[in-house]
C-alpha cells in the first residue's frame, strides 16, 4: 500500500517502501494498464507502448537482475538526432590530463554560482565537476559533481547513459519528476536515480538550491552486508522510498517542444521532441529511482572503548570486483551517542587506501569545527594523512569523558572510494581554502610527559 513522506511539509506524494523489492504501480485513473501475467501483450491495454527499461544485463543472476517494464503513451525512441549540448560550462569528464596533486584540501561553500542578478542556470547546467577517475567508456569509476541551480527544468528532462546519480540536497528542497512517477527530496533526505532513468529537477520552495552529487559507472548501489551485526542495523530497507506511477496529463495532447538532455560518454548531448518523456501511465519491475530520509538511519556505535572504523555509517556502498572494496561508499556521520571510556573520541588520525571526500550538509563536523562550513567539502586523497585539527586533539584529550549526545543538528557524509581521485583545475583554483593544512600545525609534542 502506498505511504506518505513526512520529511518536508510539502511531501504531498505517494510512495512505495522497500530496497531492490519487485514494485509495480498504475496511475489511479487507469487501474487496469499493467498487463496481466505477461510483460508484452500483442496490444497493451488503454493502446500503451511496451518498453523494458534494463538495468543489468539479460542474463545476470537472478538476485542481481534488475530491470522495469514501462507502459507509456509514446515509446522513447521517438525523438530527433542528439547534438552537443553547449549550456554546462563547468561540468566535465575530461580531467584525466589534470596535474596531480596530493594535498589535503577544503573547500568554502560553492553557493556563489550562479548569480542570479545576472544567469539563470537549471539543475544540469548548474553541475560543476569537482574529481574524478576512470573511464565512462569502459565503464569503471567515480566522479564527485556540486550542483548550484535557480531555474525549472520546464519542458525538460535528463538521463544518464554512463551511470547512476546519488544526490545529496544541501541547500533547498528539490521536486524530482521521473518516468516512475514523482519525488519530494529535501536536505536531510538522498535520491538516486538510476542509470538511463530520464528525470526531471526543480525547485521546491526557495529560489535557488545546491548540494552534491556522487556518480558511479559499471554497477549500482546497493545495502552493505551486516555481518555481525545481524539482520538489522544501519539503513533499513523499508525505509526507501519509490514513486507511484504519474503522467503528465496536461501535456500529453499538446504539441509542445520537449528536450532530452543526456550524459554520454562523459559529454552532455540534447534532443527535441514534440511529447514530454513523462507519460508513463503504468510500470511494475525492481529497477527504480528511490529516496531515503538520512534520519532513519540506525546507527551502530562503541560502547566500551576505542572508536571504530567509519564503515559502520555506510547508508550504500557500489562494489568493486575486489570482494570488500567498495568502488564507491556513501556515509554519514549523523547525530548519536558517544559513551566509550578512557578513549580518543573523535576519529583517528589516519592514512588510507582509500579516497575521501567529506561534505557538509549541515550543522558543525566535531573533528573540525572551525573552517569546515555547510555547503563545502574537504578531499583527502590516497595514503594522505589527515585527523582532527589541532584544537579538536587538545579539547578531547583532556576532556572528562562522560556519556554524551554529539554532532545534534548536524549532518556531515563521505564519498568513498577505491580509486584515486583527479581534480579539475577549477576546483583546484576556486573555493579552496589555502590555510587548512595549518589546522594541524598547532598540534604538540607530549612524549615524555
């Protein structure tokens, strides 16, 4: 049955819970759309159009298969020639020639794009790449994007042919449209929208938005496994959301000029058409856009000593071919109890084979509370070492431990990954923060004492 979102008061929409579950969903005037036992009758009821929509291939094991079927006034394919899509000025996929750079870095806020008294931007033209690595060809790899926009995508919808979309809102609640139907997402809240899944962003209730985005090519998101834990903990999966189906029935009789904006091969592309992508009167499969309320997150902690590794906050992880590496790991570092005895609290200073990209949705991160701000992000890169800041080290190695609640009305996450990430040379020169790596200088030597 569906259920209501209460995350924003605006969340007026129908949804169905459930990770990786089999869903099917019919718009409300036409309970009978979805054929009945198979999937591509000789003619579809209401005179629809079969489109399967595959996310693996055809023959991938049963418990990774994912694929929907989509009963739609008009198919996809009916669209004219793609061209080069020129309005995207700082979005890229082309860094591979970028100079390396090992430093640890951190960025201000990226809210100054654009500037509203003088360009209007939507949601895709306002994506600024920040790092990367791999190849959207072969199929392996990251990018890490910000996205700052304060324009509808009216008559306008995206999809992308290299991989699947996590979004992370941190300023502005974004009202998502998809062929699956409709979504909601504040800040607080991630979507993902999954390989070719056409989709369309605007703004909810604010004049402008921006947040992140995580891009991963050559597999999907999925729950980590437990292990120890059990059956339960971290990201439950009835606690994702999917859509019911909706169209567009306003315009699905009207001859209006519809675009088609798609990522291919790293470069973005356009095409016209004269019918909205969103006419999707009935779909049922387990390959679907999905939310999910970052609050809902059980955490799992320390109760004795010692702090644990930052694996136990991952919401998803997209996994690599190496067994327990992750290609790519979303966490968070939500509110929660801190209650070890005769410990460091805060995280360990560290060197990693990983890569680590920390953003800041809101509130204060307790390891650096001065310079990191909402609306920014730190890169520590490969075997980098990074830690607490001076001040943080001194304030908890002295403190008198006691049970106590930390990081309220704050939500800070991480991209992790595997790889090594490149940087653009405009992240390298814009927004960065030139003293961070003197947070660290006023750190002290107490051998001996």
């Amino acid at each position: 049955m569906p259920i209501k979102s209460h995350k924003h008061n605006l969340d007026t929409f129908e949804y169905q819970s459930g990770f990786g579950n089999e869903f099917s969903s019919e718009h409300s005037k036409y309970s009978d759309s979805l054929p009945k036992v198979q999937n591509s009758p000789q003619k579809c009821p209401h005179g629809l159009y079969a489109e399967q929509l595959s996310g693996t291939a055809f023959t991938a094991p049963r418990t990774e298969n994912q694929r929907s079927w989509l009963y739609r006034i008009l198919p996809s394919v009916v669209h004219n020639p793609f061209v080069q899509y020129k309005n995207a000025s700082l979005f890229t996929n082309n860094i591979g020639c970028t100079k390396p750079n090992p430093n640890q870095l951190r960025w201000d806020p990226f809210k100054s794009f654009p500037d509203p008294t003088k360009k209007e931007v939507n949601f895709v033209e306002g994506i600024q790449t920040i790092s990367g690595a791999g190849d959207p060809q072969t199929r392996n790899g990251i990018m890490i994007y910000v996205y700052t926009f304060n324009k509808n995508m009216t008559n306008k919808a995206f999809f992308n042919a290299d991989g699947d979309f996590l979004i992370v809102p941190q300023e502005g609640a974004l009202s998502v449209t998809t062929e699956f139907g409709k979504f909601i997402v504040a800040p607080g809240e991630i979507i993902v929208i999954q390989h070719g899944i056409r989709f369309s962003v605007d703004l909810l209730d604010t004049t402008s938005a921006n947040g992140y985005i995580l891009e991963v090519w050559g597999n999907h998101f999925v729950l980590p496994n437990l292990g120890p834990i059990g059956a339960n903990g971290l990201a439950n999966p009835r606690d994702f959301l999917t859509c019911v189906a909706w169209f567009d029935e306003d315009s699905i009789n009207k001859n209006e000029e519809f675009t088609i904006i798609t990522k291919y091969q790293g470069e973005l592309f356009s095409s016209r058409q004269n019918h909205t992508c969103f006419d999707v009167v009935a779909w049922h499969g387990n390959y679907v856009p999905y939310k999910y309320d970052l609050g809902n997150f059980m955490v799992i902690n320390s109760v004795c000593f010692d702090h644990p590794d930052p694996s136990i906050f991952t919401v998803l992880t997209c996994p690599s071919l190496k067994p327990g590496t992750a290609l790519a790991d979303f966490v968070i570092f939500p509110p929660r109890w801190s209650v070890q005895e005769n410990t460091f609290r805060p995280p360990y200073y560290h060197r990693n084979c990983m890569t680590e990209f920390m953003g800041l949705i809101y509130g204060s991160y307790e390891a650096k509370e001065k310079g990191f701000q909402p609306g920014g992000a730190s890169l520590h890169s490969m075997m980098i070492p990074h830690g607490p800041d001076a001040s943080c080290y001194e304030n908890f190695r002295n403190a008198t431990l006691k049970s106590e609640r930390i990081a309220d009305n704050t939500l800070a996450f991480m991209f992790e990954t595997s790889l090594g990430l490149s940087i653009t040379d405009w992240a390298q020169e814009h927004n960065v923060d030139s003293d961070y790596y003197k947070c660290w200088q006023g750190l002290k030597k107490h051998f001996l004492e």
